[in-house]
C-alpha cells in the first residue's frame, strides 16, 4: 500500500470521527491529512508528508480558532440559531399590571414579558428578543 493511501483513509477516519462527533476541528485536521496525501503523491518524502501535513492542518485548526474567538456565539437564550421564535412578530393585546402579558404565538398561550420594563407598555405588536425559560421577552417594533 501506497504512503498517498494511508494519508486518505487517515483522512476518511479523521471525517468519519467528525461526523460522529460533530467537532469541526477534526475537519480541519482532516484537511491537513489531505494535505499530507497530496504531497504524497507529488513525491514528498515522509519527513515532507508529515510537515506539509501538520502545517495545513495546524495553520486550518488555528485559522478557524482565531475566526471563531473574533465572533463568538451569542448566549443561547439571545440565539436565533437555537431559538428559532427570535425575531418573530407577536400582537399584545393589553398588559397586565405586574408587567406581563399573555400572548397567543405558535398556537398556545405564552407568558411575556418587556425587555425595557422600565417603561410603560401600549398594546400593539412587538418583536421576539430573548426567551428566558417558557416566557418571551418582546421589544417594540
């Protein structure tokens, strides 16, 4: 067996472990073994292989590192990407004294609240902010 053939099934283990897992690092490293197998059949020595190797997949793991710490993930109770009601419109027909609201969203009754309780809040439409367990936090549109 060819060294190029042991650089792809490395790099079909290290995308199989990455779709286990759901790590995108190891697709990362996974583009370092392709690195590694393309240098192989350019006819890099093994020394070669290794150093191209460990350099694109280290350069990708660090690259995508750096990417990530630059825009890091909003908490999950802000995220649209794990609430998919953020950003949704709602009708609030009255508030109650206590600064909540029952609202019909989605087909159910939810408990709301303002994201400013500061301020007094008219009936009228509003905007999905957060969700802080079973309750919504809506701001003015």
């Amino acid at each position: 067996m060819g060294a190029s053939n042991v650089w792809w099934l490395l790099t079909g283990a290290a995308v199989t472990a990455e779709l286990i897992t759901g790590t995108f690092y190891l697709l990362m490293f996974a583009v370092g073994l392709t690195a590694g197998a393309l240098a192989a059949h350019l006819g890099f020595g093994l020394t070669g292989q290794i150093a191209i190797a460990a350099i694109v997949g280290g350069g990708a793991v660090i690259a995508w590192h750096w990417q990530r710490s630059k825009n890091p993930a909003l908490p999950a109770h802000f995220n649209r990407d794990v609430h998919l009601d953020i950003g949704e419109l709602v009708h609030v027909g009255h508030w109650n004294a206590d600064g909540t609201a029952s609202v019909k969203f989605r087909g159910a009754q939810w408990s709301a609240i303002a994201a400013h309780s500061d301020e007094p809040q008219a009936a009228g439409n509003f905007r999905i902010k957060e969700m802080r367990g079973s309750r919504l936090v809506l701001e003015k549109m």
